[in-house]
C-alpha cells in the first residue's frame, strides 16, 4: 500500500483533475484505490459525483471526528475507486487543527488507525488544497511521497521553491522517508512553441523527477467532470484518458524497479 499525495500550492495546474483520473486508471489496473479529498471546495467528490447531501461522513471527520468514515465506492468503466468526501466544514478545519498538540500528525493516525487495513488498499491518493497550510502539512506527514502535477506555461517553475523547502522541512521534523513521487507536466499543448519551451526547461532543470508522460489540453477532460465521470469512462479512447493510463504505467513501474532494487539490498 503506497500513500501519495498530490500537492501543489498554485491553483489550477490539475491537481483534482489528477487525483481523479489517475486513480481510475490505477483502478483500470486492478489496483483498490482510496482517494481523500482533503480541499474544502471539494471538487474530487463532485466530479465522482458525491452530492453534497451524502457527505455525512467526511475527511473533517477523518481529521477531527471520533470514528473513521467509511469510504463511498465509486464504480467506474474498468473497476472502482472509493473516496473520502470533503465538504465545507474543512474550511475550518486548518484553524481548529492548531488547538491540536499532534496537530501535523492527525491524518498520519487516523489512516493507521484501521482503515487502510481493513480495506486493503493498493494506493491511496489525497487531493491536497492548493496552499501550504495545515491541511497538506498533514497529507504530507501522512504519505510516503508527493506527486506535483505542473502545468505547462510560462511561469511553471515558480513556487516550486517553497514547495521542495516546505517538504525537507517535513523530512526533517516529522516524516524523514517522505520522498518526490515525481513532477507530471500538465495541460500541455505540444503545438505550441511555449509549451515545448516549458517541458525542455522543466525536465533541464529536474531531470529524472519528471515523468515521461505529458497530460495534453484536452476537452474531454474538461468536459468529464460536469458529468460526475472520470474521463477514462467519459470517452475512454480520448488522448485524456490515454495519457493518464500511461501516467498509471509510468507509476507502477516507477513502484516494481523500486521494489526488486529493496530486494536486491
């Protein structure tokens, strides 16, 4: 069972979109997959089309409750996903973590408190909001690596500084295994000179931290959402959907050579 977290501090660079997609592809690959909303707009729960009204049990509850919510199942083309819904009452939930002595560590106990295991979760993937706050100091304390997704414009590389700083400083004082899944470019339209210009600086400048898939501009995955669907079960044979199956590729064969190379040792 892996923990990633899918953080970035900048708004609109895919995160959700991410968070949403890859899971159903990992999902397409057999893998159980959990996904925790962990924004207080949240937009992973609308887009796996969690009305509002059944949000009773949510990741506020997961953080500051007293019983461990029970996933809702999400039956998707190639499997199912469950999730953790989120719901406004995790706009509060970063003032009231502060009265919390343990307060980077709520989410890191309340996952290890039963749920993962009782469920048997290949992967579990949170939805982080988009700021350095509270509520992903906790995803990051949680998981074992972060996932950046970095949209492919001009100014992409900015903010990427205080992301790294506030991940070693999370290393240092509470989660030292805490690792870099991994940078995916996204909304990149490889027509246009910029963002090739973007993908060749990214990839100079973070080298093999930067997956080979490319997530493309593309309506289908835009259009998804507004149908509470995955785009890989809104038009599976979309340049979307085939780049976030080669995403999931990418990550689980990131996840075997890590794991033949423990063996080795």
């Amino acid at each position: 069972m892996r923990i990633v977290a899918i953080a970035n501090q900048k708004g609109g660079v895919g995160k959700t979109t991410t968070t949403i997609n890859l899971g159903a592809a990992l999902a397409e690959q057999g893998k159980r997959v959990l996904l925790i909303d962990l924004d207080p707009q949240g937009n992973t729960s609308t887009g796996l089309g969690i009305a509002p009204g059944s949000r009773s049990a949510t990741s506020y509850d997961l953080l500051l409750g007293e019983s461990v919510p029970e996933p809702h199942q999400v039956e998707i083309g190639g499997g199912s996903l469950w999730i953790i819904p989120a719901n406004t009452d995790l706009a509060s939930a970063d003032i009231e973590l502060h009265a919390h002595e343990k307060r980077s560590f709520l989410l890191h106990d309340a996952l290890r408190g039963g749920l993962l295991e009782r469920q048997n979760f290949d992967y579990v993937l949170i939805d982080c909001p988009p700021s350095l706050n509270l509520l992903t100091v906790n995803a990051m304390v949680a998981a074992h690596a972060i996932l950046v997704p970095l949209q492919a414009e001009f100014f992409a590389l900015e903010g990427l500084s205080q992301l790294m700083m506030t991940i070693r400083e999370v290393r240092m004082k509470a989660n030292p295994a805490l690792r870099i899944e991994g940078v995916v470019l996204t909304m990149a339209d490889m027509r246009n000179r910029l963002s090739q210009q973007v993908e060749a600086d990214v990839r100079e400048t973070l080298g093999d931290l930067v997956f080979r898939c490319v997530i493309p501009r593309n309506v289908r995955i835009s259009e998804a959402p507004s149908y509470a669907r995955t785009v890989l079960d809104y038009d599976p044979a979309s340049k979307g959907s085939q780049a976030y199956r080669a995403l999931a590729l990418e990550l689980l064969e990131r996840h075997e050579g890590a794991g033949r190379k423990e063996a080795r040792a």
